[in-house]
C-alpha cells in the first residue's frame, strides 16, 4: 500500500509539474522577447511588467472555435495535438530534478534505460505535427509535415549520437547514474556533444532558426495553419514542454543535474535553475538568428552536426577504453 501511494504522489507531482513549468516557459518567451525586441504589448496585461499576458492568452484561446476542415483526414486531424503533447508528459516521468530536502530522488519512475526512454518520447511529440501536417487536407500543412519528418530524420541522428557519448562516459543508462557519475571537468569534455545536442534539439521542437516546417512568409503556419482555439494551444503546450524536457535532458547529460552547492538538501532548486537557464537560451536563439532556408537546415544536420557528434563519439569511445 505504501509503495502504491508512493508511485500515485510520485505521479501527481510530475503533472503538476507538467501544467505548471511549460506555462512559466511560455510566460519567460513573453517577457524575455518583449525586453530584446522592445515589445509593449506583453508587457501590459494586467498591469506591472503584464503579469497577466499567459492568463489573457489562456481566456483567447477558449474562446475561439476549433474548426475541422472538410477535406481533413478527422480522426488523423482531431488526434494530432494529443500525439504532440502527451509525449512530452510522458518523458518527464524519467527526467530526475535531485534531492528533495533531503527525501530521496525526485523522479516519477527511475528506469535503467531512461536516456532512451526519454528521447524515444522526444520522437513520438514530433510526429504531432506531421500528423497534422498530413491530416489537415491543405498544401501549406502538407508541406509543412514534410519539413517536419525531414527534420526529424536529419536531426534524429546527431542527438542520440551527442547522448551516447555521455552515457558512454558515464557507464550507463540511467538518468541518475549519469547525473551521479558527472564531474566538473566533464563540460569542457563533451563540449561539442552538449552544441550538438542543443542545436539538434531546438531543430526536433521547431523552434527558430529551425522553424522552416512553419514558415509563416512561405506556408501561411505549415502543419497548423488549419487549427484554431484549444487545439492550437495543445500544440503550444506541446511546444513548451519540449522546451522543458529537451531543458531537463541537456540539464542532466552535461550540465550535472543537480550538482551545486547543499545538493543534498537543495539540489532539485539547482536542476530548476539550469533547465531555466537552457529555457532562456532556446528563446534567445528565436529572437537572435533568422530563420534558415530549408537546404540549410538539412545541411547543417548533415554537413556539420553529424561528424561532429561521431568525432565527439570517437574521442569518447576513445578515453573510456585508455
């Protein structure tokens, strides 16, 4: 009885922290684009600094209809935003944040394959879009849902190989266990593996410079032109908590997890405050660099990310065995 309530406050724990950390990420966009691109708007709702703008965009979003075109597939159109959000909730439940005041490990389950756990969820969200991409009956969102899975073919491959470098060091493949097995020189080490992780998964979330797949000058919003109101905003949703998860994963692969001052005690405030500070970094890169061509994107995975990751692979593969 004790290990089931366990697992239930367990699970509770990780959906709050699913409704709650995606919604401050997107109140973070707000007011972190509102400063660097000198936006008023966001910064008046409700008053001081606009504390209200997420409450406003929540109340716009019920508000408006969601509309299922004729000519969509409707089951593969009305099943979409789910496949792009539950995912990420999913990936959570094995994403460690640290010691709890000295209570254990804060996790929802510890698996002895969670790195791959986690990015095979990464991998189920973005087939959301190309679900509604290729179920929404209109050529902007079809192609659009082709530059999603060309995406994630190109992007797929560097960000496992930028994992297992780090699990290969660490011996293992447990999320814990690698936290556990980090030391301060491992940073400058995986280096190159941490670039290529991040870039390869600001490109799976489509977020900018990698947003070819919307695109809003060439394909109106690609997979999403032809969604409106809480459908829209599952896929929003969707879109911060891959913030969050891809935050928490590079959190724990190459920046220590929870390592920092009375970790014991304080160590899920350490974990919050660096997957914050990678939060920040996905939104600096949307207001700081433009968005890249489609054959750009493609060349830069393919050019560029993938032999950095097998040279950084290499060079691992390397040291463990001397």
């Amino acid at each position: 009885m004790t290990d089931l309530f366990e697992a239930i406050v367990r699970c509770l724990i990780v959906l709050a922290a699913f409704l709650v950390l995606p919604l401050l990420v997107g109140q973070m966009e707000h007011k972190v684009m509102a400063h660097m691109q000198s936006r008023l708007g966001p910064m008046s709702a409700g008053g001081f600094h606009g504390w209200a703008q997420l409450v406003a965009d929540g109340i716009k979003f019920v508000q408006k209809e969601s509309i299922t075109p004729i000519a969509a597939d409707r089951r593969v159109f009305q099943l979409a935003p789910a496949v792009a959000l539950v995912p990420y909730l999913v990936a959570m439940l094995a994403i460690p944040l640290g010691p709890f005041f000295g209570q254990g490990i804060l996790i929802g389950q510890d698996l002895d394959v969670g790195l791959f756990f986690v990015l095979a969820a990464m991998s189920v969200g973005v087939l959301g879009s190309l679900m509604g991409g290729l179920g929404s009956g209109n050529k902007y969102s079809y192609l659009g849902g082709m530059r999603v899975a060309a995406q994630l073919m190109s992007y797929e491959l560097p960000m496992v190989l930028a994992a297992a470098s780090v699990a290969m060091a660490a011996g293992t493949l447990s999320l814990i266990g690698i936290a556990d097995a980090w030391e301060p020189g491992w940073l400058l080490a995986q280096l190159p593996g941490l670039v290529v992780f991040f870039v390869a998964g600001l490109a799976e979330l489509q977020r900018p410079p990698f947003d070819a797949p919307m695109a809003d000058a060439e394909l109106v919003m690609g997979p999403l032109t032809e969604y409106g109101g809480m459908r829209f905003a599952m896929f929003l949703l969707a879109e911060y908590a891959g913030i969050v998860v891809l935050a928490g994963l590079a959190t724990v692969l190459f920046l220590g997890g929870w390592a920092g001052p009375w970790s014991d005690q304080l160590g899920w405030i350490w974990a919050l405050l660096k997957i914050v500070g990678v939060s920040f970094l996905v939104i600096w890169a949307r207001v700081a660099y433009p968005r890249l061509r489609e054959d750009q994107v493609n060349a830069l995975a393919w050019k560029v990310l993938v032999p950095l990751a097998l040279a950084q692979l290499t060079l691992t593969t390397v040291l463990v065995v001397a």
